[in-house]
C-alpha cells in the first residue's frame, strides 16, 4: 500500500513538471508577420501566448478570427488556438508583459530614409518593458535588429526597471514570407544569443517540438546572433544578384541560365536554391536589411564592396526589365497599354513592400505607358500607392487589348495560361516574361514575340 502511495505521488510530481515544462506563459510584442506566426506556433506547441499589438484595427481583426496579412495556413492555425483558449490578442501590452515570463519582441523596423532601420518601435516597447518589469521574466527579440541594438534593448529594459532581474536573448527569425508556418516548423537551424544558461534552457522548452525533431540549435552570444541573420539575408541577396549577372551573360554568349543554375547547384557547396533569375530581390527584408549592414559598416569606416555591387547589380536588374520591354516594342512605349501580371514581390504572398513590379510600373508609368494590372491577393495593398492604374479582374482581363504582356510575380496562375485565348485577347502578340516560368518554344509557337531572361 505504502508502495502504491509513492508511485501516484511521483506520478503527480512528474505530471506536474511535465507541465511547467511545455507550458509557458508567453508575450510577443508586435503582430506583423514574424509576431503572428511565432506566436500561432509557440500556442500550438501548447503555451499560453498573448499576442499584443499597439494598432487597434489589426486586435478587432484578429479577434474576429480573420488575418491582416496573406499567409497560407495561418488564419486557421490562428482560429484552431483561439479556440484551444490558448492564443489571446491585446491592444493592452501592459497587461501582455506583466502576465508573462517570456517576452518576444517581434515588432517592425522598417528602413528609414537614410538607408538605417528605424528603431523607435523597438526603443518604444523596450521602455514599456522596463516599466512594467514586475517579475524576472526573459525578453527576447525576433525582430531583426541592427548589429548592436540587444545592447541598446537591455540597457533602456534595465533603466526602468527599479532593479528587476531580466535575461535578454536574440533569437533571429529566418521564416519566409509565403511559406512561414513550414519555415518556422521546420527551419534549417535555430539561433539562440544570450549570456545566460537559465534564459537558454527556459527558450529550448518553449522549441521542444523542433528540438525533438533534432533541428540544429547554435548557442552565441547577443552580438553573433544579430550578425548571423544580416549576414545570411545578405548572403541570399546576394546569391540572387549573382544568378542574374550570370543570366545577362548567357544572353550575350547563347547560354542557357537554367540549365547552368542546375549544373552550379548540383555542387552541393553552391546549393540549387535562391539561384532564380528574375526582375531582382524586393521584399521587406532583404533591401532593407542590406542597406542596414551597409550603413553599418560605413559607420565603422568598413566598404563592403561585395554587398555594395549587390544592391548596384539588383537596381540594373529593373532597368534590364525596360531595356527589354523597350526592345519588344521597337522603342516606342508612349501610350502603349502594358498588361502587367503580378504586383507582389513574389508568389503567396500580399506584400508590395520594394516589389520589382511596383518599381517597373513606376518608371513605365514615367515614360507615357498605360498599365492595366492583375495580382490574385495584392491588388488591395497596391492601390494606397498606385491608386491611377487599371486594376483587373483576372488575368486575362488585364490582358485584353495591350501591346504588350509583362510578369512579373511568379504566380501559379500565369503559369497555365491559355497562350491561344491570350492570343486573342491582345492587341500585338508580346510576352516578356520576368521570372521565366512560361515555356519559350510554346510561346513562340503561338506566334508571340518572346523574351525572358538569361536566354539568348
Ligand atoms: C527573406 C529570407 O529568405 C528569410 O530567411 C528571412 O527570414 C526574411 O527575408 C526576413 O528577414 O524576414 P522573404 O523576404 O520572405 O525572406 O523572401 P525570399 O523568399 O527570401 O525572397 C526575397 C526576394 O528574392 C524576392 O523578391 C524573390 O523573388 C527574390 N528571389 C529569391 C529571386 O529572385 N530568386 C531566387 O532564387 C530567390
């Protein structure tokens, strides 16, 4: 019998454990994209996360189970932990910080006009932190963040604090837009920077779903951290403006760009990925974090002459897409109707922030063309910033009638056109096609003048 006590008592003991760890009482601080999805995810894993945001229409939104951006799959994961109760939203961040142990911060920090981030809301939500400190708690931030700021966080969170014990950990986001709920769940590595064992151990609890599938975790300090994600989103950019020099090239000499990005990735030191020509990087990330790094190390009298040549190859690459439009129309654009496919800086997603397509209508906009355009979910966002162009209803609708069809968003849609009813459709049988996703040969058999890139 006295044997029979101790085994439920250590059941209790083991259950209730089991449940201080996978349970976590967690605060993220901004609902953009890395917000949101991070903090979807840490509920599904089976924590108790409040999801808080100063911006009021995005909280109604939210809390009437509907998602301010497009994100496959993330509206119902978000209704599924809403109603597991375990996924809450708040305009109240106070309330947010003061409940919880874990605090992520995950709010934006967009690209001022000099070329720096800007960091007031980060400054914003460290001070709020500070003031309501009320208990040791771990804050940690998602945001991707200039080289330097964990220290500039801790400094301001430890300012207001009144002497409470705080840990402060960088966990850099890698997710993609269009496929972050697969990114966040099955990401390549996990990078944790901070100076604590404790905060580290609490932060590998709350990722025991991707430390269970054996995801590979790097512990380093705050200041390596920061570095590893401008250095790898640097890096991919990179990769993207070397694919397209490349591509030019095998334009001039009768190359084929596909089959050499296939032959140079098959060395698995290159890899086969981020080497898609196209119109050039856009997107939140990317030019906005390379201008950071830039900035950066001029400040510290540092020229990264290879990261320069990127952004100068990337702003060719939209000159490249006129010259070639230009070409197709035997150099006379004024008032000729372009139908533009795509508007988004790439597929699956809404997001038109330094979108290539948007550029490109500009600089065509500039030069007396007339744009109908088509985006299957970014039109909305594009209208606040190009609110005098012909939005259309589909694609084929955006097409009747042009001179000359443009794409520029890799959509799955464009991809499966019907190259006889486009024929139809036009006023002149022209395609540039941007992101090479239509078969030249088949073009070119329905009569249409062609040209993509990286092929002679
Ligand atoms: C990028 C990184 O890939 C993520 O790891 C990172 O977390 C994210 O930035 C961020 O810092 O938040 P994202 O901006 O969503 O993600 O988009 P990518 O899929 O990386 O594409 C960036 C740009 O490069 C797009 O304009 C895309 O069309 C272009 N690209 C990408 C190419 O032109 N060719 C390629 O082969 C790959």
């Amino acid at each position: 019998m006295k044997h029979f006590f101790y085994v439920i008592l250590l059941l209790i003991i083991f259950i209730t454990n089991l449940n201080t760890l996978a349970q976590k009482n967690i605060a993220v601080l901004g609902t953009g994209y890395v917000g949101l999805i991070a903090g979807a995810c840490f509920a599904d894993f089976g924590n108790n996360v409040i999801c808080a945001d100063i911006i009021k229409e995005k909280i109604d939104t939210l809390n009437n189970g509907e998602i301010p951006i497009y994100e496959p799959g993330l509206k119902e994961l978000v209704n599924k932990c809403i109603k597991n109760n375990n996924l809450k939203f708040t305009i109240d961040l106070e309330y947010a910080i003061k409940n919880s142990e874990i605090i992520l911060i995950a709010v934006g920090t967009p690209m001022a006009d000099n070329g720096q981030a800007d960091l007031s809301a980060i400054k914003q939500v460290a001070e709020i932190i500070g003031k309501n400190l009320n208990n040791y708690k771990i804050i940690c931030t998602k945001s991707t963040v200039p080289i330097g700021t964990g220290k500039l966080i801790k400094e301001i969170i430890k300012n207001l604090s009144n002497n409470i014990n705080f840990d402060y950990l960088s966990n850099p986001e890698f997710l993609r837009e269009g496929s972050a709920l697969k990114d966040f769940l099955e990401p390549d590595r996990v990078i944790i920077g901070c100076e604590s064992i404790h905060a580290y151990n609490i932060i590998n609890e709350i990722y025991e779903p991707l430390i269970n599938k054996k995801i590979p975790f790097l512990f380093t300090d705050v200041v390596t951290a920061e570095t590893i994600k401008y250095a790898s989103n640097s890096f991919l950019a990179t990769k993207v403006s070397f694919i397209n020099e490349i591509a030019e090239l095998c334009e001039k000499i009768g190359a084929n760009i596909e089959l050499v990005a296939k032959g140079m990735g098959l060395d698995s030191r290159i890899g086969t990925k981020f080497l898609k020509p196209g119109p050039g990087f856009g997107g939140s990330c990317f030019p906005k974090d390379m201008q950071a790094l830039i900035f950066l190390a001029n400040n510290l009298g540092l020229n990264l002459k290879v990261l320069q040549a990127s952004v100068e190859a990337n702003e060719h690459q939209r000159e490249l897409i006129i010259n070639k439009l230009l070409n197709l129309l035997n150099y006379k654009i004024k008032n000729k109707k372009i139908g533009i496919l795509g508007l988004a800086f790439k597929a699956n997603t809404d997001d038109i922030r330094c979108s290539p397509s948007i550029d490109i209508i500009k600089k065509l906009l500039n030069l007396g063309a007339k744009i109908n355009a088509y985006d299957p979910v970014a039109m909305n966002n594009t209208r606040k910033v190009l609110p005098n162009i012909n939005y259309c209803q589909s694609a084929y609708e955006a097409i009747v009638n042009v001179d000359a069809i443009l794409i520029l968003t890799e959509w799955p849609e464009f991809m499966n056109l019907d190259l006889k009813i486009v024929g139809e459709l036009v006023s002149n049988k022209i395609i540039l096609d941007s992101r090479n996703i239509l078969d030249s040969n088949t073009t070119r058999k329905f009569g249409f003048k062609f040209d993509n890139i990286g092929n002679a």
